[in-house]
C-alpha cells in the first residue's frame, strides 16, 4: 500500500464529468435515450485482506484509502449529472454486494483480459 499514491488527482474527475455529459449528449443526438449507472465493485472502506489482494491497486496507482474515496466521488458525479442533465440513474454499488462471492465472475473475466 505504500506505493501507491495517497490521493487522485482532480483533473481525472472533471475529465470523467465531462465524459458522462458527453456520452449524453451523443446519445440525445442520436435519438438515443441515456442511462447512467454506477459500478458495483470490491472496494469498500472496509475491505478484508484477501478482498483487497484481488484489487487491482497496480492499475490505478491508488492506495485504498484514495481507491475508495475517488470511486465516492465519481458516483456523486454519477448523480449530479444525472439531476443536471435529467438522465435516468441506476445505483447499482448500493444494490449489489461488494464481496469476492458476488464479484468473483468479474474478477475472473478482468484477470483474462487485463494487461
């Protein structure tokens, strides 16, 4: 955990911002309608130690700690572009476990494919 960065930097969240209101956009252009969901994922304030061995700190850089509090932080941008942009938001990180039972085919799938 010690090397990885402690904090994330804002630039990525208004870049991820931007990201969802253009994907709106587009889709609105299209004739499309837009949905906006958030990620059901492992990482948790709390998690367990064999949980955090199967996050991948590596590919973000992040610690835990920063992990957990920037995924925080993109779902509330989740739902205030939504409210902003009057899309329809499906809170799946509230509705789906967030342990290695519920996640494990995600966790497999992500281990084949990932770099």
């Amino acid at each position: 955990d010690n090397i990885y960065l402690d904090y994330y930097e804002e630039w990525g969240l208004i870049l991820f911002e931007l990201n969802l209101k253009t994907f709106i956009d587009v889709c609105r252009n299209i004739g499309a309608i837009p949905i906006l969901l958030t990620q059901p994922r492992l990482v948790k304030k709390d998690n367990s130690q064999q949980e955090k061995r199967s996050i991948g700190y590596h590919l973000q850089g992040l610690n835990h700690s920063a992990l957990y509090n920037s995924f925080i932080k993109c779902d509330s941008i989740i739902f205030n572009v939504g409210d902003k942009k009057i899309v329809e938001v499906f809170d799946l990180a509230s509705k789906i476990e967030s342990d290695l039972n519920h996640l494990s085919f995600v966790l497999d799938v992500f281990d084949k494919f990932a770099p």
